[in-house]
C-alpha cells in the first residue's frame, strides 16, 4: 500500500526516537529513576515564566478571530516578522525588514520550506559529517541527492578541500549546523570565511547559484566566550533557519522561522517561493499564538548555566572512566568515541545498563555515540557508575 520512498524511510526510521521509545519501555521495568536515557534532544530546562504569562495575556488581547483563523499571509503576522527581523538587526548589524522573514513550523518545517522552494530532481545538497540524519529525509522528500563530506575525526571541524572537490555543477544548496548536532562544536570564523570564499569560487566557476542553509536551533546554546557567526554576514546567498525550540525550551509548539536575505540571488522570487512551499506543504502558516508568543518572548532565554553543569559534569566523568571526548563548544550533545569499532554493538551493550545513547552512524560517523545530556542533573551524576562498569568491560 504504501510509497516505495516511504518504505525505504519507514525500515531506516530514526534510531533517535526508537532509542526513546526503548526508553519509556525499560523505565515501566525498572522504574525512571533507574533508566539513564540520553537519546532525544528534548530540553529539561522549563521554560522561561514569561512564556506562560504571555500566552495568557495572548489569548485575552487578541480578537479570537485573528488569533485562530487563518493567517493573512502563509509568511506569518507582519509585525512578528518585523519583531524578528529587528531583533536580528539589534545582534548581527544587519538590515532585515519584515519581507525578510518567513515565519515557520519549527526549523524542521522552516528547511523542508526552503528545499522545496529550490531543489529540482536531482540536485545535490552537500552536508558535513556528522550531521543530524533528518537532513536525508528533507533532501529526498524533493528528489534531491545528499553528497556527505567525511568527518574530520580530530576536532569534527569541516574537511574543506574534500568539500571543494565535491562541489560540482549539481550542486544547488550546503547545509551547515553550527553549534553542531552531534558534536557539539562551533564553527570557526576563519571555517565560515573558507567555506564561503569556495563557495563563491565556484558558483563563477560553474556559473550556478548554491545556497547555504544554515540550520540554527542551537545558536545561543554556546559555553564560555565561544561566539557563533551569522553567516548572511559571510556569503550572499545564505539562507538561515533558526527555532525557538531550544533557546525557549519549546520543542513541542512548532515555531522558528527563515531569513532569506535581499542580497540573494533572485531573491524576490525565492520570497514568494517560500511562502507557496509553506502552504502547498500543508503548514498553510506557522501557528497563530507561538507566533504572537515570540512578539512578546524574543529576548527571553532559557537558563543555560543548566546544560553548561550536565556538560562539564559529564566530559570529566566520561573522560576519567577511560572514553575519548571532545568536549562540546554548544548544543547540548557529547560525541563519544565507541571503545570498538561497531558502535552499534557498544550500544547494545550499554542498554544492558539501562544507559541508552543513539550510535553514530545515525550521524554519518560511525565509530562513535551521541550522548544528549539535556536531562536532569541527577541523570547525569547517576549515571556515572554505570558508565565505568561499562568502560572496565571494554577494558577502559
């Protein structure tokens, strides 16, 4: 009954979810307490107090016929996109307007917009190993082709001569991740500055026009002075997608949104597109209240001393039970090196101590796991014994 596509990625279904899904399985046998789930990227931190005081004051002051019908435009409420657009201005010195903006069903929805808007069958989207494996589905739900670029397994920094090879006349977008999920590593200005100077080199080379997509979710989850570069800054034809998902803690209601600066290559046109794409792809719109909820949030931030003690807790426990780290920069993930080549068989192992992580291959890295330590701080601290019981069977 169901399409060839879908039953390719129905038997390749997440690992990330499914790792979940074990979780709540073992939690009924052994009690939460005593499961050590770092699988999902679902933030422990509660949202800020204002989010919940806004959505009030959201539903009292604006007309219920506004605020639930249809939205006048598939782009999302003028003045949230002016919002945003001068938020972004206020931070990066930039010039955005409200035509800039494309409010969007989370960053998921807001790439699924923007390769929809630019892929024919066909084009290539380069990504860089490792990176978050929905890319794959995103890119072949419009028949384009996902070309990887090898992990740098030293510091997971790009390999860019590697990437400048290949880059062919195929090529329609790049999709960056930075802070990175899985590694948790930030991007170099100086690796921003390399990868737009290959980038511009060869659109004249080819005659073409590459986008870079840059998916942000985790922008403002950096730990120390470590500073993430935003990149319509860099190259013209960058196309940003950011979520509130992270930085409000609200991955269930569905909001971010795209910047498609003016400098872009028919810039116009893409605009339009995008807003076409958000509607034929049955969002129609963002949703009505978490768009008016970012009017009134767009300053607000979650605690981030919260991830920044789960972080150094979990890189010095790691670290002394013998695993190879590198310590994350951003994000909320610790890459991990697997004590044996098939990281999968490492997973399986570690389930055996209700510790469940998610194997790197998910991520186009094998060889290693990825730990989500956005949980409770108590998760973290529990779970560490159990982590050097399974070093000592490695031989760690």
């Amino acid at each position: 009954m169901i399409a060839e596509k879908m039953m390719k990625m129905v038997e390749g279904s997440s690992a990330i979810r499914a790792m979940f899904e074990e979780g709540n399985r073992l939690a009924k046998i052994h009690g939460r307490e005593n499961v050590f789930d770092f699988s999902l990227g679902n933030p422990n931190v509660e949202a800020p107090k204002r989010v919940n005081e806004s959505i009030k004051e959201i539903v009292d002051e604006v007309p219920s016929l506004e605020l639930h019908g249809y939205n006048n435009s598939n782009s999302g409420f003028e003045d949230v996109r002016e919002c945003v657009a001068n938020s972004l201005n206020q931070k990066f010195e930039t010039h955005f307007n409200a035509s800039n903006i494309i409010m969007t069903v989370g960053a998921a929805g807001g790439l699924n917009v923007i390769l929809k808007a630019i892929l024919n069958p066909g084009d290539e989207v380069i990504v860089f190993a490792p990176y978050f494996g929905e890319y794959r589905s995103y890119v072949s739900n419009y028949d384009g082709v996902i070309v990887e670029v090898s992990p740098n397994l030293e510091n997971f920094m790009p390999k860019l001569d590697e990437f400048k090879e290949k880059i062919t006349k195929k090529t329609k977008a790049v999709i960056i991740n930075t802070p990175n999920n899985p590694t948790g590593v930030v991007y170099s200005e100086d690796t921003i500055k390399e990868i737009s100077r290959i980038l511009l080199e060869k659109e004249r080379e080819y005659n073409t026009s590459i986008c870079l997509v840059s998916d942000e979710p985790y922008r403002e989850l950096v730990y120390g002075d470590i500073e993430v570069p935003f990149l319509t800054q860099y190259y013209h034809n960058t196309v940003v997608g950011y979520s509130f998902s992270k930085s409000l803690s609200l991955p269930g209601e569905r909001i971010g949104y795209l910047v498609i600066p003016d400098e872009m290559t028919d810039s116009e046109n893409l605009k339009v597109a995008a807003g076409v794409a958000t509607r034929i792809l049955g969002y129609v719109n963002a949703p009505n209240i978490q768009q008016k909820l970012v009017m009134k949030c767009i300053n607000e931030k979650t605690d981030l001393s919260y991830y920044a003690k789960n972080r150094d807790a979990l890189y010095k426990g790691l670290t002394e039970a013998g695993f190879e780290c590198v310590k994350p920069q951003g994000a909320f993930y610790q890459f991990m090196k697997s004590p044996v080549a098939d990281e999968k068989e490492f997973v399986k192992k570690a389930k055996e101590y209700n510790i469940l992580i998610v194997p790197g291959t998910s991520f186009g890295c094998p060889g290693y796991v990825r730990i989500a330590y956005c949980v409770a701080y108590e998760t973290i601290q529990n779970s560490l014994p159990k982590f050097k019981e399974l070093a000592k069977e490695f031989g760690l």
